[in-house]
C-alpha cells in the first residue's frame, strides 16, 4: 500500500497545530498560570518552550520523516530505523502508541461535553444556574455524580460522547490527506476567529463590577503579564511549566512523529515546525491566556481566580466560564462560540491521538482501514465506557496520570537521547536540515545534545520524587476508590503488554518475509 502523504506545507502545518491547540490551551494554561502565581509562571513557560519544546518539536518532526523513508509511521519502526544495531530498541516505541491511546479513551469524553455544553448554551438550559453552586451541580448532573432538575440518568452525556465518538471515527475513515488534513484546514481559522470575537468582547469589559474598581481587565492582564523572578526558585513552578509545554504542544509522545512520516524527504521541517509552535503559542498564551484569566480575574476579583485554579480545569471550562459569559449582553450566544471553540479544538487534537494506534495496525499489519478502524472503535469504546460509568472514581485520573503526564516526560527524554547521543548529532543535524528553508544557528546543535537531554533527566528525577511516587503509591487516594485505581493500573498494564506482543508479532512477520524474499532470490 502507497503511503499517504500530505497534500501541502500548510496543511501538515494546520494538522500539528490542531493537534497541539486543544483543552490544554484554553483550560489547562490558564488555570496552570493561576496556581503558579501569573507573571512567575510565564518565565520559566518560556524558557522551557525554548530548550524544551522547541527543540523536541525539531527532534519529533525529524525523525519522523527519517522513518516515513523507511515506510514507518509510528515510534517502534521510527526508533528502530535510528539504531538498527540494538534488536530492543522498537521496545520503548511502545509508549509512543500506548501514551496516545490512553489519552484518547478519556480525551474523547471530556470534548463531548464540549458539544453537550455547545447545545446546552445555545438552547440556554444552564441560564437558570447563576451561582458556582448551581453550576457546579449541573455539571456533576451531567456527568452521572448527582441527580438534579436538569439530568436524571447520564443519558444526555451518553448521546454526545456517541456523536462525539462518531465523529472522530468518520474523520479517521478519510484517511490522513482527506480526513485529518482537510478537517484541521478548516477548523484552524474558524477556532481563531471565535476565539478574537470572545478576546474583543473580554477586552471591552473594562470594570464589570464598580464597586471593585480593582477587578479589572487591565489588572487581570498584570496578574499574568507582570513577571515575578523570585518564582525561578521554586521546583514546582519548573515541574508545572515544563509539563504545560510537554502537553500543550503535544510532544514527547509519538504523535508528531507519526504526523511527520508522512512527509518527503526534500520537505521542510525546520521552519514548519517552528510555525506550528508559535500558531500553539499565539493560541494559548494569546487567546487561552488573555480570554480567560482576565476575565474571571474581573469577576471574581485576584483571590476568586486563586480559588477557580485550585477547583482545576474542569471548574474553569465548564463552571466558570458560563457563569462569566451569562453576565454579558447576548450571553447564549458568547456561551456557544466559547463551548464550539472548544470543541473544534477537542477534536482535531483526538483525532491526532488516535492515529499512531491507527497508522501502526495499518502499516505493520496491512490491516486495511475498514478493519483497522473497527478494531480501535473497539478497544477505546470499550475502555472509555469505564471512564463515563466510573467517572467519580479516579479511573480518568490515573489514565492522566499515566498516559498524559509520566509517559510523556519518559518517552520525551528517550527520544532525544536517541536522536542526540545514539543516532548521533552530527548526523541529526544534517538529517534536521535537509530540505529545510531555514538554517539554525549553531548553538542550538549544542542545546540538543545537552542541555534538553539534561533538563529532561532532571524534570524526570525532580518530578518522579516529588509527585510521581506519592500517586504510584496511591497516596491519598480515598479507600472507596482503591480497587478501581487498582484495576485501570491492571488494564494499562495489559494494554501495554498487548501491544509489545503486537510489535513483536510485526517484526516477526517482516522478519519472515524477508526470509521468503531472500529464499526466492536464491
Ligand atoms: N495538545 C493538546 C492540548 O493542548 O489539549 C492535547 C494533547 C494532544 C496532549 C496530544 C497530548 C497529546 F499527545
């Protein structure tokens, strides 16, 4: 089978940033900025986007273009293509389709409540909750928590997720050209426009309530804008930026990489990478940022956003954000642009999520798409079933914790050793430049081969102490849940197994094919 590539520069351009714009940089940015004290979070944001994310961007968008030439599309081939010598090395690939798979099955429900949430502003069923109270109660409704006036049963929630579902399968079926690209074509520019309209309409709210003429926009913009250098000393705040950068431009987890094979090798990666970072970056710290910290900031005042942030993301999205734009003139309306915002930004960044699964049952397997799809239809309906049915009980929690946090950082730090230290800089940088429209200065060859491995290693060691072990050894889990967050540990566990047994079988199978080949010859 022919591999597919993409049709233009701007479309695999327009796929990366649909795949890196997403929930993280609408609800997790801000409230991530909030927690972390505004203008002392943004420093080291950005020096972390300078020698970390930048870089793996590079690193991703290269050798996933070296291993398309191969006829790879997905981590264990990609990896395997740069080290040829060591039999094991396809091994760590694994976690380049695991981590993706696991994010998808609870990614997938949270973007239909997105949709649920798209028909519920327009229709203006919440119009009656004008408290944090109420809000929160509608929403705990909707997700199966509570029972309330509004939901009794998680039907609604149960209707969205299956159009949601089917949405992301229909755009999957097109194919990487036809689907992926076509879809992110469009929903880049009309994500931007809703999101200038809701920036506008923030920036012209001036002092909502006079009677704290401190709570204004303007000082919302100085919370996050007015840098704070003592901050630099703090761990936590390292840790936190440095995983907003990681999850924001969904690198150090297989997904570019696989977007990346589908590239020529007399294409640019240098300067389309690049672009895709800052058309991520305009989106979060622009529009995610200035949209929404502003303006809870205006609402609920410096101590009011402080309390939002620790309610976490969830809070933000789908309490916060309806309770401010009901208070503006044409409220439904501003409620639908800001939940089908979302939305477009939920879902071309699943779609990314599932396509290493996808690419990797295609391309070892010549599985055909049909057949493909209903096998990875399967599984993750499957799976995200125990995610909607056991939502109070830590499971999405732990396939966070997991898939989008830990398997991040590793899979990020072994990939750069690799490209760096085993396929070797001097080869990397040659390989980085072909094609490229631009060339970097040479200090960045320098950063690559040690100052992003370093801080890699560092963030891992830092982060496993201070956060990973505690969740590893369910700490302050409540007993309830126990055996719940045991038994997704199991699933992981074996999903994980499962599919190092297929990438076995997939080398085998090529293994013996060769043999046949060879045999032939003779
Ligand atoms: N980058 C996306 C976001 O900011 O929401 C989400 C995401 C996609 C995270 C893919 C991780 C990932 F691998």
């Amino acid at each position: 089978m022919a591999k597919e590539r993409w049709s233009s520069k701007l479309g695999i351009i327009m796929a990366v940033a649909g795949s890196a714009i997403g929930l993280g940089n609408f609800l997790r940015f801000p409230v991530q900025a909030a927690k972390h004290g505004g203008g002392a979070f943004l420093i080291p944001y950005f020096i972390a986007l300078l020698l970390l994310g930048i870089p793996l961007m590079w690193i991703e968008w290269t050798i996933g273009r070296f291993g398309g030439g191969f006829g790879h599309s997905t981590s264990p081939g990609i990896f395997q293509t740069l080290c040829n010598k060591n039999r094991f090395i396809k091994y760590f690939g694994v976690i380049g389709i695991f981590a993706p798979l696991v994010i998808f099955i609870y990614y997938v429900y949270i973007e239909s409540w997105l949709l649920g949430y798209s028909f519920f502003a327009l229709t203006g069923l919440y119009n009656s909750c004008t408290t944090e109270e109420a809000m929160t109660l509608f929403l705990r409704g909707y997700q199966g928590l509570a029972r309330n006036n509004f939901f009794s049963s998680l039907r609604p929630a149960y209707f969205f997720f299956l159009v949601t579902f089917a949405l992301n399968l229909l755009i999957l079926y097109q194919g990487v050209q036809r689907g992926i690209e076509r879809v992110c074509k469009y929903a880049m520019p009309v994500l931007f426009f809703l999101g200038i309209i809701l920036l506008v309409r923030v920036f012209t709210l001036g002092t909502p309530n006079p009677q704290f003429p401190e709570n204004s926009i303007y000082n919302g913009l100085g919370f996050l804008w007015n840098p704070d250098w003592s901050a630099l000393r703090s761990g936590r705040v390292w840790l936190a930026a440095a995983g907003q950068i990681f999850f924001t431009l969904s690198c150090g987890i297989g997904i570019i990489l696989t977007y990346a094979s589908y590239l020529r090798r007399e294409d640019d990666v240098v300067l389309s990478g690049l672009s895709a970072v800052a058309t991520n970056e305009v989106a979060e710290v622009i529009l995610g940022g200035s949209i929404v910290i502003p303006a809870a900031f205006a609402f609920f005042g410096p101590a009011g956003l402080a309390r939002i942030a620790q309610g976490g993301s969830f809070n933000l999205g789908f309490v916060t954000m309806p309770l401010v734009l009901q208070r503006l003139g044409f409220g439904q309306a501003f409620g639908f642009i800001w939940f089908g915002l979302l939305f477009l930004a939920g879902i071309t960044s699943s779609i990314s999520l599932a396509q290493p699964a996808i690419a990797f049952l295609e391309d070892e397997f010549n599985l055909g798409r049909r057949r493909t799809l209903a096998l990875f239809a399967a599984v993750t309906f499957l799976l995200t079933n125990a995610v909607i049915f056991f939502m109070g009980r830590g499971v999405l929690d732990e396939m966070d914790f997991w898939g989008g946090t830990f398997c991040l950082v590793l899979f990020a730090t072994i990939e750069t050793i690799l490209f760096a230290w085993v396929f070797g800089i001097d080869r990397a940088w040659t390989e980085m430049h072909a094609g490229s429209d631009i060339t970097l200065p040479r200090f960045y060859r320098f950063i690559i081969k040690y100052v992003t491995p370093a801080f890699l290693l560092a963030i891992l060691g830092f982060w496993l102490v201070q956060e990973g072990m505690p969740v590893i050894r369910l700490h302050g889990v409540p007993a309830g849940n126990v055996p719940y967050v045991t038994a997704t540990r199991v699933l992981l566990l074996l999903i994980f197994a499962g599919l190092a047994w297929l990438v076995k079988k997939s080398w085998d199978r090529r293994l013996k094919a060769g043999a046949e080949e060879e045999g032939r010859r003779i």
